[in-house]
C-alpha cells in the first residue's frame, strides 16, 4: 500500500506543477527520461528590460558611482569591502564606469585610488 501511495503523489505532483505553470502563464517543462535520469527542464520567461539581472546591476553600478564620488581615492578591495560586494564584482562595475568615462584612476597602482571625474 505504501508504495501505491508513493506512486499516486509522484504523479499528482507533475500535474500540479504543469497545472500551476499553465496559470501563471509559463511554459509547460519539457520532461527528459534516460535510462538512468529523470530530468525536469523548466525554460525561464524572458527578462523585461526593467527587471532581473540588468536592473540589480544598473543599481549596483549608481551605488558604486555614489560610493565613489563621497569616498575618492579608494581601491577596489577598499571599495568592496564598503559596498559589501566581492571584489570580482566591483572590477566589473569599476571596468562599466571607467569605459563610460564616469570614473579615472589616479596614482600608483599600490596607493592611487578610483575618482569621479
């Protein structure tokens, strides 16, 4: 019997998943079977310019210049640190803004800093 029961929510549950995705006006997933895999693809809906990864790294990049403009003279581990984001993500930000012309690096390498021009 348990094994009955088993089987009954497996299958209940990849039609409650199709049925919530039908409603919220997803695509259904595409089911892929192997001999040794089940595997459930769900394809993601496209991004609306105003949301999502672009939007977070558009407000990701003003709080840098902000960040950068009250507090010149700081290097990306400094700059990092203060804005709570790795440093990998701070060379990009600081990359954005350096080729927009909104940013210059002034003084050596080892004691120079980011600024606003």
């Amino acid at each position: 019997m348990q094994r009955t029961d088993l089987v009954e929510n497996v299958g209940s549950g990849i039609r409650r998943m199709r049925n919530e995705m039908k409603s919220s006006g997803l695509q259904e997933p595409k089911f892929e079977i192997s001999e040794d895999w089940f595997t459930v693809i769900f394809k993601r809906p496209p991004l609306q310019k105003s949301e999502g990864v672009s939007e977070g790294v558009f407000e990701g990049v003003n709080e840098l210049l902000k960040y950068i403009s009250k507090n010149p003279e700081k290097r990306v581990p400094q700059l990092a640190k203060a804005l709570g984001s790795p440093a990998k993500t701070i060379e990009r930000w600081v990359k954005q803004l350096k080729e927009e012309g909104k940013i210059e690096f002034k003084g050596s390498p080892k004691k120079g800093g980011y600024r606003v021009k």
